[in-house]
C-alpha cells in the first residue's frame, strides 16, 4: 500500500520555482511589448486626426471651387496662383450672401479665388470690373501653385486645381486634385 501511495504522489506534476521565475519574466516581456503599442498608438492618434481633418477640409474646398468652375463662363485671369473667371450665380447681388429667388435668373459676376503659400481666398465681384471682399476659405497648404490650365492660359476651357498639404509626420506632402471644364464657356454666354 505503501509502494502504490509512492507511486502515485511521484507522479504527480508541478512547477518549479525556476519554470515559474522564466515563465513570469516571460509575461512580464510580452505586457511591456503591449503597453508600448498601445502608448504608440494614443501619442500618433492625434497627427492621424488632423491629417484626415486637413484632407476632408481640402476636399470640401476643392469640390467648391470646381463646382464654380463648371458654372463659368470665361476666364478673365489665370495663373498658377489665381483664376478669375465670370459664372452666373444666384445672389441679389455680386458678393452678396442674400440668396435669389427661384424664379429669377442667375447673375453675371466675376468670381477670383487667389492662393498664397499659406492659404487660399474666393472674391465675387461685378463681371466687368471684378474686386469685392476677399475671404479665406482655405488655410494649410504649403504652395501657391493650384491652378493648371488646358489649352493653355489663355483662352483656357479646363482649369485642374491642386492643393498640396503639409504631411503631419514630415514626409511627402499630401496632394488632393480635381478639375473641371467651363461648361458654359462653350455656349457663347
């Protein structure tokens, strides 16, 4: 009876105090690996927030300044900084915010949007002189080169816009585009 109670305790199985001491450090490796990812993570978080806010603001910017576009229907100035063109819009007045009515036809007026390196302003005048207030619509762009011009800068019928942003992280700058045709360049208005 004995001899079997020997056996029997002999093949039982545990831990020794070295297994446990490796198999702690071993743990205690694994949580620091854990821990610095999730710190990485939290720290890069904010760049990564700004980074999408910068590239949904430009792309706001940019469908705005197509849309104009397309409603064109001369470009009166065009540089790699500036476009003035004339396009119909839907206000009481150029440069006002007061809406038309719906019945009432759109008005000819002169719309300027002027980039420097730093940011980007939209004017509405009247047609035949230009001017008005300059208002920022866009800031964070690290060039004053946007506006390209197919055939050529005079006479132009398509205007591609490019809006280069600051890269939060250092590297190649983040580049969002688009163009659009002077729709009614081409009816003779």
């Amino acid at each position: 009876m004995i001899a079997r109670l020997r056996r029997h305790t002999s093949g039982e199985a545990g831990f020794t105090l070295i297994e446990l001491l490796v198999a702690s450090a071993m743990g205690v490796v694994v949580m620091g690996a854990v821990v610095a990812l999730v710190i990485s993570a939290v720290r890069t978080q904010p760049k990564i927030s700004q980074q999408a806010q910068n590239i949904t603001t430009a792309r706001w910017v940019l469908e705005r300044m197509t849309h104009e576009l397309r409603n064109g229907v001369a470009v009166k100035e065009a540089t790699a900084s500036k476009v003035s063109f004339e396009a119909y819009v839907r206000h009481t007045t150029c440069g006002s915010a007061t809406p038309l009515a719906a019945t009432t036809p759109a008005i000819k007026c002169r719309v300027t949007f002027e980039c420097s390196i730093t940011s980007c302003s939209r004017r509405e005048g009247p047609a035949s002189t230009g001017g008005g207030t300059a208002q920022m619509i866009f800031s964070g762009i690290n060039t004053n080169q946007v506006f390209t011009y197919a055939p050529g800068a005079t006479e132009p019928t398509y205007v591609k816009v490019t809006l280069r942003l600051p890269n939060p992280s250092g590297t190649n700058a983040l580049t969002v585009s688009d163009g659009a045709s002077l729709r009614n360049a081409t009816l003779g208005y």
